[in-house]
C-alpha cells in the first residue's frame, strides 16, 4: 500500500511535493504482502470493492507499460482459475444477493445449481449443497511481491524516496491540529505536510501516535500447501471456499489451503507461528469430506501471516479526518489488500492532490464511519 500509493502520487504531474516511504524491514519478511496468497476476485457484496477489483485486473493486464524502467518491469503472470463460493441453504439468499450486485457491477459472474458444480467439478460432493457462484473471467493468482516491486521501482525511478528506519512517534501542532514531524527509530526528527498510514497490521499503533483510535488488528492467517497424487478430473479447481469458511485453491504442481483460525483474535504482530492442530482438526477434515480424492495429501509447507483485521467491518479504512486533515488512513484491508492496492493508491492520491476523488469514489471507504461506528460491511468475506 506505501509503494503503491507512493507510485500513484510520484506519476501525477500535478502533486509536486517530496515522497518518503519509511520501512523498517526491506526484505519485507513479516509484511502480509510477502505472505499473501495473491489472489483477485470480483465477487464481493459492496459495488466499491467490485470496482476496486475491476481496476485491478485492468491495472494488472498493462502491469508492465505501466511500471516499466527503461522497458524493464517484473513478470506479473496471471493464473486465471476462478473463485467459486459454495453455499448450503443457509447460505443461498446472501450468494443470490451478492451475485445480483456483481452482475450489475458487470462481474463475469454465474451462479451454479449443485448439478451444475456436479458436472464441472464431478471430484466434489455436494449432497449438502444449495448452490455456487462461479468467476468466469478475470478472477485467479498473481504474485504480491512482483506487485510490489513493480510500483517501488517505479516509484524510485520516479523520485520517491526509501529510508530504511520505523517512525517511533508523531508530533502535532495542537494549535493548528496538523501532523508537523515524525520521529523515526534512530532519533531523527523528520518534518511533514502529511503521513499516510501504511503500516498494515500495526496500523492500528501508529493511528495512537497521532492520537487517533483505529479498530485494526493483527489476526493469523495460515497458509498451508499440500501435494495430492490423485488426479481431479473435471476442470481445474477454481479458489473454492466451502460453506465451512475453508478455502483451497491450486498452487501447481501443489494445491493451497487457509481458513479462519476457531479462535480469531488479536494476536502479538511479532507472532507467526502456524496452528498445525488448525490444520489437523479444522482444515484437512473439510477438504477431506468436500473432495475425496484429499483423504490422502501430505502437507509439504505452511505460513503464517497477519491480516489487518478491520473489526467493525473488515472493509478498508482510507483517506483523512477532521480531528487531523494531513493524516491519512490506508488501513484494515483484512483479507483483500493485494486486489484492493492499485485503486487504493490511485484514490489516495486524488484525495491527497486535489482533495476529492476523481476517478473512483472511495468516500464509502471512509474514516468518519469508525467515529460514528456505522458499519460498511462486507458479505463476502474470505
Ligand atoms: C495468509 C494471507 C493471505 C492473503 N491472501 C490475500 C489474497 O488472496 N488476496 C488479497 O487481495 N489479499 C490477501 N491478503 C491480504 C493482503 O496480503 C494484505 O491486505 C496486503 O498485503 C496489505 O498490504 P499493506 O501494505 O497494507 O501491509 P504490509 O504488506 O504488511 O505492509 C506494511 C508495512 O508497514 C511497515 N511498518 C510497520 N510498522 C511500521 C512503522 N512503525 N514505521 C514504518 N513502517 C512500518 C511493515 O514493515 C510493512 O512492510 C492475504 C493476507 C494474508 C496474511
């Protein structure tokens, strides 16, 4: 979200002010960019995060034109698989809803009778189920690291600026309410006409420093790849989330698989060990019961990362407040940062450049929701 947003502004022709991007690890190890499974889907409940995913996949399809240096740009390939969203009675008239939406929004959308997902994926069983809804177009994995890269190495081509250090603290002009300085890690004291908050799941302690609450915290999410030696017949497996919450997806020659941990809950930012029993109790049961043929797998690595869990609503938290004008919010991704970082980088940039959106209209996405905890909430949540 920092190298995008830095990118977007760094390619506007009319914001002519100084760029730093301020990291503390640039291996990025830990960040939940390196440890994201990478993958876009356009269906979501809520128009805005249609659109933000739509932007992406045309972001994506000119990825190379668009972040080149001297003609050369990281490989951004795109394994088109589809999602398909499983649902049992219960479920079925939040699929419906949702599909209508996407529909409107002009997704590549179907929904699925259990005969039909019967007779495109015949290695599932689906005696319990009501329905699916199926990507047909633009929905798959790509790769968050070349992502990234790809908008750092513009934005430096660009002048952007990248410090290796961690702001420690901020300080405010009480009488003006405006962030005048940050202090980074090694003393030095930097003066600003504006933060973005970039921090992703350790948003939530740099909004205190500047005096402001956030509902942002870090949650575990693992990932665990496994090898399954019986061949599934039928197409291949889109990125399927089964009624349960479990998700699976191909990860070639392996396949991938994640779900919400029983107990999700804050956990320490600095804590990325993986709950095997999750997988044991949780995970492998699911994928066990939905598709036979994974009775027998063999898990051959896992990885824990962190979502920046959005607590009232796990949608985004963007732009700024009136308590603080030149602090901005890039925060609460949860589960959709990687799809949602082209068009939350090109949004805040307008914000900050001309102080209104102008090209998608982000103002849902707001802050002021948090204040008057109004929730914007999100159905398709993975
Ligand atoms: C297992 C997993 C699977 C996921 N799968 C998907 C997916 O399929 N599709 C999707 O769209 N999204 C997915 N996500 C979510 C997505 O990865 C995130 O929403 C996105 O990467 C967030 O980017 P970010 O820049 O906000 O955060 P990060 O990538 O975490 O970057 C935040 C940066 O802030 C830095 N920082 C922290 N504190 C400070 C400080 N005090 N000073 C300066 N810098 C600081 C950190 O070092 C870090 O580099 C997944 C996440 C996980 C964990």
């Amino acid at each position: 979200m920092g190298s995008s947003t830095a990118y977007w502004l760094s390619e506007n022709p009319d914001y002519d002010e100084n760029i730093l991007v301020i990291e503390p690890d640039p291996t990025y190890a830990q960040s939940s960019t390196a440890l994201s499974e990478a993958s876009i889907r356009h269906q979501f409940s809520q128009p805005v995060n249609i659109k933000l995913s739509m932007f992406a996949t045309e972001f994506f399809s000119n990825f190379h034109d668009s972040v080149q240096v001297n003609g050369e740009a990281p490989e951004l390939p795109f394994r088109e698989t589809g999602y398909l969203f499983l649902a049992t009675n219960d479920g079925m008239e939040n699929l419906i809803n949702n599909h209508e939406i996407q529909k409107e929004c002009g997704a590549e959308v179907a929904l699925l009778s259990p005969s039909e997902i019967r007779k495109r994926f015949p290695y599932m069983k689906i005696d319990d189920l009501e329905g699916g809804s199926l990507g047909i177009k633009h929905e798959g994995t790509l790769d968050a690291f070349s992502l990234m890269q790809g908008f750092k190495l513009r934005a430096r081509h660009n002048g952007v600026e990248y410090l290796n250090n961690r702001v420690v603290s901020i300080n405010i002009d009480e009488n003006k309410n405006l962030v005048k300085e940050v202090k980074l890690d090694s003393g030095e004291i930097l003066s600003c006409s504006r933060v973005i908050n970039c921090a992703g799941p350790r948003a939530k302690w740099i909004a205190e420093m500047a005096g402001l609450e956030l509902p942002v915290e870090p949650r575990i999410r693992a990932a665990f790849l496994f090898d399954c030696r019986e061949v599934l017949g039928g197409q291949t497996l889109p990125l399927t989330i089964d009624p349960s919450g479990v998700h699976v997806r191909t990860d070639p020659p392996y396949f991938l698989a994640g779900a919400p941990p029983t107990d999700d809950v804050e956990v320490d930012p600095n804590d990325f060990k993986v709950r095997d029993e999750e997988w044991q109790e949780n995970i492998w049961p699911v994928l066990a019961q939905r598709i036979p043929a994974f009775e027998k797998i063999k898990v051959i690595s896992s990885w824990a990362g962190h979502y920046a869990y959005n607590t009232l609503d796990q949608n985004a938290i963007i732009g700024n407040c009136e308590k603080l004008s030149n602090f901005f919010f890039c925060n609460g991704f949860s589960g959709h940062g990687f799809q949602q970082s082209p068009g939350i980088g090109r949004g805040l940039s307008e914000l900050i450049t001309y102080g209104e959106y102008r090209s998608l209209d982000l103002t849902e996405l707001n802050y002021d929701r948090i204040l008057k905890n109004e929730p914007f909430l999100e159905k398709a949540v993975i």
